[in-house]
C-alpha cells in the first residue's frame, strides 16, 4: 500500500467543471454572448472608434471599481466614492472661479479625495465601527457640503486646458481615460496578487482577528486602503469633471452604487477575502458592453438599471444553482 | 434603575436630544412649537417612521433592505396607475394592494437571501436598480399628476379621526404592531437571536431562513403601504419618487441605536431616530437656513450617532479577555542535571 491514509479534505481533485465554474471564465463567456448579440443587434456595435469611444462611458467607475475592490476583499465597503468625487468636483470649481491654473485644480481634486477616503478610514478605524454605517453617513455629509457650496447653481468657468484629462486621445484614437484605467489595472492585479501586500491583503478579508494575531497591522491597512480608495474618487473627479466640464452638486449620483456592482459582478465577495483584478476588469467590459449596446437600440439609462440588476443576482445566483445540483 | 443608567440609554439620550433641538429651533421661531405645527411634522416624518420599523427588523438579523425606496416608488405608481385608469374602485383594494405588492417584491429579496444565499446587500442592490427600472417600463415614463388620481386615493390619508389624520393612525398602527410583534411574539424575538448570534440560535432550533425571509417580506410589505400613502401625499407619482430615500431610512435606524452587527435594536429608538431627521427636515425652512443644508446636517449626525453608539457597545459582551492580577511568579526550581 503506497496510497495515503488521509487525503486533505480542502484540497480536491481538479475537475472539468472547476475550469468551467471559475469566475473569470463565466464572465468571459457571459462577455462574448453580450458582445455577440450587440453586433447581431446593432450594425454599429463593431466599429473600432465607437468601442473606443464607448470607454469615456465607464472609465472613471471602472478606477474606482479598481481600489473598491481591495476595499471588499477586506470585508470593507465604500459607499461614499460618488459623494467624494462631487466633493471633489466642488473644491475643484471654487479654485477654477479663483483663477487656479490647471495643475493646480488637478491637485486640489486628488488632496480633496485624499483627504476623505483618510476621513473615513479614521473614523473606521478609530472607533471600530462597520465601514457600511461611517459611509452611509459621509456620503451625506460629502455631498450635502457640496449642496451647501453649490445649492442650484453649477459651476462652468474651467480653463480651456482642463478638458485634456477627460477628451483627449491618445495614439490609434485611444481616450487618455481608458490607457490610464489600463495602466492603474495592471497595478492593482500586480499589488494585489504578486505582493506581500496583496497577500496580507487577502489574509484580513480571511479573517481579520487571525491577521492581527499574525503581525499585520490591519488597521493601518484599512486606512491606508480607505485613503487610496478617497485618491482614486478624486482622480476619478478629476477626469469626469474635465469630461464634461461643469460641476453640479448632484454629479455622479448613484455611482456607488454602480461601482460596487461593476465589484461583485467580477467575483469579489461581499464577505472578503476572495475576488481577483482580473475579474473585475472583465466585469467592467462586461457592464460597459451591455450599456453601450442597450444605448445603442436607444434604450433609456433607467431601463438598462433593471438589466443590470438581474444580471447582478444572476450571475452570482447561476453559479451557486448549478454547484448545488451538481452537487446531488 | 438609577440616574446613571437612566442617561446611558439611548432613547432617553435621543429624547434629550430631541426637546434640546425643539427648543432650539422654538427660541428661533416660536411657530414651530405650536400644535398645529408639530402635528404637521408628524405627519411628514410617518412614512418615514412606518419605513425605520421595517428596515429594524431586517437590520436586526444582521441583513439590509436598500431596495425599500425603489420597492416604494414602484407599488406608488402600480397604485398611481390603477387609480387614474379604475378611479371607480374602492380605497380598500387600494389599501390592500399595496401592502400586498410591496410584499412580493420583498419576498423576491427574502428567497434570493434565505435559500439561494446571497448576501442581503448584494441582492437589494441589484433589486434596488431592477425595481427602479420596472417602474419607467410600466409607466412608459410618464407621471401621474394631481388631477389624474381619483378623489378616493388622494382624499384617504388626509381624513382626520379625533383630530389625528388617517396616515398618522396607520403609522401608529403600524408601528406598534412592530413593536408587539418584536417584543412579545416568539418568531419576533428570535430575530433578535438571529442577529445577535446565528449559530446560536440554529442550536436552539430556530429557523434563520425562515426568519430572514419573513423580515424582507415584512419591510417589503411596509415599504408597498408606504409607497400608497407617499404618492397620495405628493399627488404625484413618477419614476424617480423617493429616489436614494433607502440611506435616510437607514440612517434613522442608525440614529436610534440599532447595530448593524445584528441583534441590537428597539421600535422607540428608531422612531426617536426618524422623528430626530424629520424634525431637522422640517425645522430647517422655519429658521430660514437654506434647505442645501439638510443633507450636510443629517450626515453629520449620523456620524456623531455611530460614534456614540460604538461608545456604548464596545465594552459589552465584546470583552472576552479581562485584565487580571499579574500572576505570580513560580518559584524556581533547580532541575537536576540530567547525565549526558
């Protein structure tokens, strides 16, 4: 008898069915029947510069998608991002209406941001308190300063060179937006799965208290991500605001909401510890994709929320369906 | 029970609170203080009040319901629509419509929660978008408006019975059934369990799915009744009624002391938490500050509220280990030397 005894009951044997029930392989799927039924629906689905032009429409979530992502894996959540970038947009204009130069509004937006997210992460941390509830009420307070500054008016008066962050191209008509949601993905997905940091990252959302007990300073690590997740809504402020060029107090409202799904549609659980970069990358085609085509057959926004929606709980319904049949 | 005890609880601190922010706002402009008045705030915070005591229940085991808003906004214009095209129906279906519809819609959330386990706030997110998308389906787009509803549907809430209008008494009645139904019932009490320890209450024989699925349905349910009486109210009903309104609800729960974490919670609390915002609300035109405050306002409160309320949690139950006496020292003992 060479066989062992015991077998390691959390490892099985790789199955066929493991391939087919990752993730990251069910949104690739589930991205090709969009993309299929989009070019059967639409002539202009498949153009190359309507593609590329279709990115402006989700490049500034999908950065935040990048940084909410780390947030969930570690049991947190953001519900504030969307009230920071008004808040963001806000300081960005006042200093516009004081004649601040173009580096200058860029940084205020990133220091606004920044600031928030550590505002959050220090009342998180500080006082032990569900991340859920400490942003529930800064998304008030964010916002409501940005009602208070703005009330019904908007702020236009933005210097002409502004507008590159958020309408320029650069080589092969590619937006800057989008080669920049690139480039911050592949930084994320390295940090995040080729780091000590992702790692330990991975480790709190596991079990926060075993973390702790095993060195990590997990707290420092919350506000730290908290931070980063405030720099990303100020950047994200940043291009929206140079994008369309006005700021109103309601700008990018709901977009938590968004971001958050654009998350756990990528396979990041709401309960930490799991979820990949790359899933989420494709589940930011996988939205952007569905959106764009929708509008394309001119269906209203309101409407695509109901597509979206379901196809939230289904793709996370589908696959617990399956496994537990497969099960029997 | 003691003074010290008496000013720890959270209803009598919010109480205080509350007859502070009053006189506040009475010193400023004495009109707010007039019966007449105060009734009115009543009045405008009881959908509210009706909305916390269901978001309680659900938040109660450890679960939350975004979709209340998007659930309340779709039975509005279901009802709405009934009401412009069948004006000649009694105000009884209407008020056992709505109720029913807003109950299916939370029982859609309850099963997607209890059997198919997902976490609760994924699934009233998407729900939250999905219902929000299916009223501009059914409505096409269009409002209803004031003239369009028949006299019935508009007239219903704001009957008065003993100088109390009719919406006031349906948050009365809702809200004690609430809170009888979580203090004295036994499935009301061990949601309390299921929240405060999951396990726990399976080892007794609880049934979590069955509790998880009857509090959606409850705040779906309540959220369908409110969606009637809030369009009765406004006379209006269009696709964006009470939008981003679920992060208030909550809100006045937080504010009453209700954890998140489950298991913690109380009807007078959140009705204090309700009647604290609404007060606010109401309070902010009467001083004549700008109404742009009141989002800033509320969010600063919520903040102060969970800071205070993870004061007063922190030290109970959580503290498993307790400083002792050092321990002392054994005395040492010379082993001896072992032969090598």
């Amino acid at each position: 008898m060479t066989s062992l005894r015991y077998e390691v009951a959390d490892r099985r044997k790789a199955a066929a069915a493991d391939f087919w029930l990752r993730w990251e392989v069910l949104l690739l799927v589930l991205l090709g029947i969009v993309m299929l039924v989009n070019s059967r629906l639409s002539p202009w689905f498949l153009d190359y510069y309507n593609l590329l032009d279709s990115t402006f429409n989700f490049s500034e979530k999908a950065i935040m998608a990048l940084s909410m992502t780390l947030i969930i894996v570690t049991r947190d959540i953001d519900l504030s991002v969307a009230s920071i970038i008004a808040l963001a947009s806000v300081f960005m204009g006042l200093a516009a209406q004081a004649g601040a130069g173009v580096p200058l509004l860029v940084l205020i937006g990133l220091a606004t941001g920044l600031l928030a997210g550590f505002a959050n992460g220090a009342i998180i941390t500080r006082f032990q308190i569900p991340a859920i509830v400490v942003t529930i009420g800064t998304m008030s307070l964010f916002r409501g300063i940005a009602y208070v500054v703005l009330g019904d008016t908007a702020i236009t008066s933005y210097p002409a060179g502004f507008s590159w962050f958020g309408q320029s191209y650069l080589v092969w008509s590619i937006p800057f937006e989008f080669v920049l949601f690139l480039v911050l993905a592949a930084v994320f997905g390295f940090v995040l799965h080729f780091t000590t940091t992702g790692r330990r990252i991975y480790a709190i959302g596991n079990n926060p208290v075993a973390a702790r007990f095993s060195g990590i300073p997990v707290d420092r690590y919350r506000l730290v991500l908290f931070t980063l997740n405030g720099l990303m809504a100020g950047l994200a402020a940043v291009l929206l605001t140079s994008r369309i060029g006005s700021t109103r107090p309601n700008i990018a409202a709901g977009w938590e909401l968004e971001v958050i799904t654009m998350v756990v549609l990528g396979g990041v659980s709401i309960m930490g510890g799991s979820g990949t970069i790359s899933g989420v990358f494709i589940a930011v085609f996988v939205l952007g994709m569905m959106t764009f085509g929708l509008s394309l057959m001119n269906v209203p926004g309101i409407v695509m929320s109901v597509f979206v929606g379901v196809l939230l709980i289904a793709s996370i319904a589908v696959p617990i369906l399956i496994r537990r049949m497969l099960r029997r | 029970m003691d003074l010290t005890a008496l000013a720890r609880r959270r209803e009598v601190v919010l109480l205080v609170l509350i007859a502070l922010l009053l006189a506040a706002v009475g010193a400023r402009a004495p009109v707010f203080l007039t019966p007449a008045s105060l009734g009115d705030v009543l009045t405008d915070t009881a959908i509210l009040l009706m909305l916390a005591c269901g978001q309680m229940a659900v938040i109660l085991t450890r679960g939350i319901d975004l979709s209340v808003a998007s659930n309340m906004a779709f039975t509005g214009m279901c009802t709405a629509l009934l009401s412009k095209y069948h004006p000649e129906l009694p105000i009884a279906v209407t008020l056992a419509l709505a109720p029913l519809i807003g109950f299916c819609l939370g029982a859609v959330n309850g099963a997607l929660i209890a059997w198919v386990k997902i976490p609760p706030i994924v699934v009233t997110l998407g729900t939250l978008s999905a219902y929000r998308g299916m009223i501009f389906i059914l409505s096409g787009g269009a409002s209803v408006v004031t003239h369009e509803f028949s006299r019935p549907y508009l007239d219903f809430p704001r009957q008065s019975l003993f100088g109390v209008s009719a919406l006031l008494w349906i948050a009365l009645v809702v809200c004690a059934g609430m809170a009888v139904f979580l203090n004295f019932s036994r499935t009301g009490r061990s949601l309390y369990a299921v929240g405060g320890n999951p396990l726990a209450a399976r080892y007794v024989g609880i049934g979590i799915e069955r509790c998880q699925f009857l509090v959606y349905c409850l705040s779906g349910a309540i959220a369908g009744l409110c969606g009637y009486l809030w369009v009765s109210r406004y006379a209006i009903a269009f696709t964006e009624v009470a939008f981003g309104y679920e992060l208030t609800v909550i809100a006045a729960c937080v504010i009453g002391g209700v954890s998140v974490a489950g298991g913690i919670g109380s009807v007078s609390g959140c009705l204090l938490g309700g009647l604290f915002l609404g007060i606010i609300g109401n309070a902010l035109p009467v001083i004549q500050v700008s109404p742009f405050w009141q989002m800033a306002i509320s969010g600063f409160v919520i903040l102060c509220a969970v800071i205070v309320n993870s004061r007063s949690e922190a030290r109970k139950g959580k503290l498993i280990l307790r400083e002792t006496e050092p321990p002392v020292p054994a005395p040492l003992q010379v082993r001896p030397e072992t032969p090598s």
